[in-house]
C-alpha cells in the first residue's frame, strides 16, 4: 500500500567545487544573510559545537565569505544601502562587484580546527566518533555572542575541507560551512530543543530501496536525524527533498508509527529527515501536536 501512494504522490581566488551537494542553495533570503552578516561577521571569534553535541565547544571564527565561488576576506568589501542590507560583494584584486542580485552561493569559511579534539577526553572524543567532526555532511552549530539581544546560533553543514592555493592565507588548512540559513536565531535558547535517542528505523525509498537497518539519534520539534546500523553499509544516495517513510516499530502494538518524511540532508553514514505525515488507517495524515508528543515520548523512552 504504502509503495502504491509514494508512487502517486511522492576573495582573490575562486573556490574550487562551490557546492556543497546536497545542501545547494537555490534561494538566499536577504533578511536572513544581513542577520548572518550582522552576527558572524568575518574576524570575530566565535564558539561551535560539531554534530549537535552541546556539551564538545571549540572555539573559531569565520576566516572569509565565499560568494558565488569568490572568497572574500573582509567585511569592508560588502557595499550596504542606509538600512544596513547588502547590495553586493567585491571579491578579488580587480575587485568584481558580485550584485545581490545574481547572489546564488553563500558560504562561511573557517579554519580547520581538527587538532583540538587531542584534547577531548575519551568519552568526547567517542561522541565525536571514527569520521572526524569535519567530515563532509557534518554539521556544525555556530555560536556568537549577540550583545544585549542574547546569543545568536546557526547551524552549518561542512561542504568540504581546503587548503587555499593563494591569497592571504594560502596553504593554510580550511573549512568551508553552508549555513542553514532557516536554523539562524537571535536567542538566549536553542531555536530548536534537540533529544539523544537511540531507537531502531527502516527507511524505504520510492524506488522501492532500502538503507537497511538505521537508528534514530537525534530528534528536534520537527525532524530526526539517522545513521545507518551497520558501520560497514552506507545509504543508499538521497538527494534534498527526497521523499522516503520511516517505519518505526518501539515494540508495541500501539507504538508502530509510519511516517513520510523528506530528506533535509544526507551523506552516507547520515541523513536529516524532515517529518510530513502520518499514516494512519490506511491514509496519510498531516501531523497535530499530540502526535508528534506522542512520538517523542515513545522515542525517548525505547528501551528503558
């Protein structure tokens, strides 16, 4: 049944590989990039946390913008009208005025700080875990103190790690992030309280695919974030916005859930899974509050 519905209704140089694949950008709001700009701006030191593990805080700062490709290395080279908003970028020696208007990329780059995590006790190096907090699809949340408005946060997702060929900083080990632009708040509080969870999943794909065994680890108001079971296996390729159901099954007859959702984000060992509906009695059904409390409660307490 549920295969027969998803089949109706399912700077001075450039940088090389701007997108960050799965996580490309098709449409940048302006309001959200002058809150960006505002709060993270290039030079100013900022805190992290990689792959939602609030209590591993590094520190950093953001190194350069990467525009449409182009990196650039200080705030002086954003023109702004009077109300603050960007009207475009120049980037390079000649100074190329990239319009807001033709604005298709916008990244953060920030050094590699790999090596702090030698300095991580074992059980945080382990939360961390094999691939390294850089790896690609990793997320990194980006802390800035916002003054007297709080604290402002933005998620990010590593697009890759590079070593510039020139430019001021040239050869250094880098990191490029794509923020989240729809995660970015000016808060005392997370925007979105997130819950460890350990509980099973299968995931199914319209094409009749299965990633195999996966687990729950992380679930936000909205979203669930898996891996898959096995370390050996890796997902099978989910593009952003693909549509796929979870099947979750917490062991008892009224704690089986099937759920379509859509992919945020993927990489092989991960994937962030948006939640859309809800199957019940044959049909799907939009998601109300008491449901999705009613599925955080039996995520939270599998197994205890």
């Amino acid at each position: 049944m549920i295969k027969t519905f998803l089949g109706k209704s399912f700077g001075s140089e450039r940088a090389k590989e701007p997108s960050s694949g799965n996580t490309t950008q098709t449409r940048i709001d302006l309001d959200q990039i002058r809150t960006l700009i505002e709060f993270f701006p290039i030079g100013k030191k900022l805190r992290y946390y990689p792959e939602f593990q609030k209590e591993i805080v590094f520190d950093t700062f953001v190194i350069a913008y990467c525009v449409n490709g182009s990196f650039i290395y200080s705030g002086e080279a954003i023109d702004r009208d009077s109300q603050g908003y960007p009207t475009a970028f120049c980037a390079g020696e000649n100074e190329e005025r990239i319009p807001v208007s033709d604005l298709k990329l916008f990244q953060l780059l920030v050094p590699d700080t790999s090596d702090l995590e030698m300095k991580l006790d074992y059980h945080r190096r382990a939360l961390i875990g094999r691939k390294r907090q850089f790896n690609k699809g990793n997320s990194i949340s980006l802390i800035s103190n916002a003054g007297a408005k709080g604290v402002s946060t933005v998620d990010t997702v590593v697009a890759k790690q590079i070593a510039l060929p020139d430019g001021p900083y040239a050869h250094a080990q880098m990191v490029l992030l794509m923020p989240e632009l729809d995660t970015l708040a000016v808060t005392d509080q997370r925007k979105k309280a997130r819950a460890k969870i350990c509980a099973p999943v299968a995931v199914s794909l319209p094409e009749g695919k299965l990633s195999g065994p996966c687990t729950i680890y992380d679930l936000s108001e909205n979203a669930v974030r898996i891996r898959v079971r096995d370390r050996d296996t890796t997902m099978p390729v989910m593009p952003r916005g693909s549509e796929v159901i979870l099947d979750i099954d917490l062991g008892e007859a009224k704690r089986h859930y099937t759920i379509k959702g859509s992919v945020i984000r993927s990489s092989p060992e991960t994937c962030a899974i948006k939640l859309e509906g809800l199957f019940k009695d044959g049909r799907l059904r939009s998601f109300d509050p008491l449901d999705l409390l009613e599925l955080k409660t039996g995520l939270l307490n599998y197994g205890a």
